[in-house]
C-alpha cells in the first residue's frame, strides 16, 4: 500500500500470537494485491475495466465495496469510490485492513494491541495493567511537533485516523469536481472506536472544509475530530477533550 506498517502487541501465548501475526501480515499483503489500483492485475483494476464481475472476485471484494457505499451515504458524497470516474476504494482500504489485522491479533489471545498504519492507528486492549495506549497526532505545521496526544484510557477499542496535505500534498480529491479538494484545513484528525470509519471520516470532513467538517464530525457518534487550518487554528469537536492525555 505504499506506507510502513508497525505492530505493538502485548500478551497471550506466544505460539498463537506468533502465528496470527503471520496470518495479519499476509493479510496485509493480500489486501494489496486485490485492492491496488497501481496493479493492472489487481482485481479492483480489473474491475474497473469491467473485466471481472464482483461476484467472481474475492468476498473481501464485495465487503469493502459495501462499507464504501455506506460510507458515501453517511457523509452524503463528501466520501467516494470513484476516482476522476474510476473505481477506487483505496480511501476505505487501509483502514479496514489495518483494523482487521488488529482484531486478527486480539483474536488470538493478545491483550494488547497497537497497529499502525502509515499514521493510522488502531488500537484494542491495554499494553499492560492500568496503562492505556496513547497515540501521538502529528502537527502539520512543525515537523517532529505533536498537535495532541490520544489516550485510549476507558475504551477497549479505540481508532486515531488523519487526513491531511502535509506529508502527501493535495491527494483528497473533491468528488463534486473530480479535482484536489480546495480547503482551508492541513489536517483533520479523526477519533472513533474503529479504524474502517474513522479514515473514512477523516477524509470526507478534511474535503469539506474546517466549518462544515467540523459541524458533520459533531453530528456523527462516537466520533470526535481535531481540525488544523493553514491559519494555525485549531478546531476540536466537544467531546474530543475527554481522548486528551
């Protein structure tokens, strides 16, 4: 997927997690394989050329495909699949299969786990007894800075998404104009319990703007949003306080 994956995982038998962690690495792998649209092989490029039906793809095919169609409906377009008029579930990819490979691990009997994504994080469990996990939010205007810091103390599951121009330029794209998303935000740092919804999120709202990505975040449960414009403002969702520590 063109990123660095990392694996933070604590307890359970050492055989069993061993082995899942295999199983969540070629998980990894084969979700890009399917998924890529830099693979001309690939069966989401081949389903973009209308040479594979989705019913002769791979089930991961049609689960993805779904989530995407809820996703749009939820952020009522501001999330896409298509890609100046191509298929391209990419937005949704790597959070599901970070997420899944996570739940993977925890599956197998591991009390704690913390998997990164290219900046993505889910995490479930504790990393040991009376400690949270705590993800660290990058500040888009001071290179090695932190805007924040995520605690995950109180929730068993918990998800730190963002979405923004600093590190990858103008990839959001605006799917009314098929063209780079035109935004007052440099980033847009979603909190949710899982990672699948929360990429999504922070990608819609970063593409819609600080103003009304910040009202849409707000109207959305269980999520909250932390939002950083060129000017250096910083706009948080009411309940995003709770997550700081």
């Amino acid at each position: 997927m063109g990123t660095v994956f990392s694996f933070d995982v604590r307890g359970g038998e050492p055989a069993a997690v061993r082995a899942a962690l295999d199983e969540a690495v070629a998980g990894l792998r084969r979700a890009d394989e399917v998924f890529s649209t830099y693979r001309e092989d690939s069966q989401v490029s081949r389903l973009a050329r209308d040479e594979l039906a989705v019913e002769a793809c791979a089930p991961e095919v049609a689960e993805v495909l779904g989530l995407a169609a809820e996703a749009e409906r939820v952020s009522e377009g501001w999330f896409s699949t298509r890609y100046r008029g191509r298929l391209d579930p990419t937005g949704i990819v790597k959070g599901w299969a970070v997420e899944r490979a996570a739940r993977r691990l925890a599956a197998a009997g591991a009390t704690g786990v913390s998997l990164n994504g290219g900046g993505d994080v889910q995490v479930l469990g504790t990393p040991g007894s009376g400690r949270p996990w705590r993800v660290g939010v990058s500040d888009p205007l001071r290179p090695g800075g932190l805007a924040a810091v995520v605690s995950a103390a109180g929730a068993t599951e918990l998800a730190v998404a963002t979405s923004g121009s600093a590190e990858r330029g103008a990839h959001v794209v605006d799917p009314r104009t098929g063209r780079s998303a035109v935004t007052d935000l440099l980033s847009v740092t979603v909190v949710a319990p899982r990672l699948t919804w929360a990429d999504c999120w922070a990608t819609a709202a970063f593409a819609m703007g600080s103003r009304e990505g910040l009202r849409w975040l707000e109207s959305l449960p269980g999520v909250e949003g932390l939002l950083i414009t060129a000017g250096d403002e910083v706009r948080c969702t009411g309940g995003l306080a709770a997550w700081l520590g």
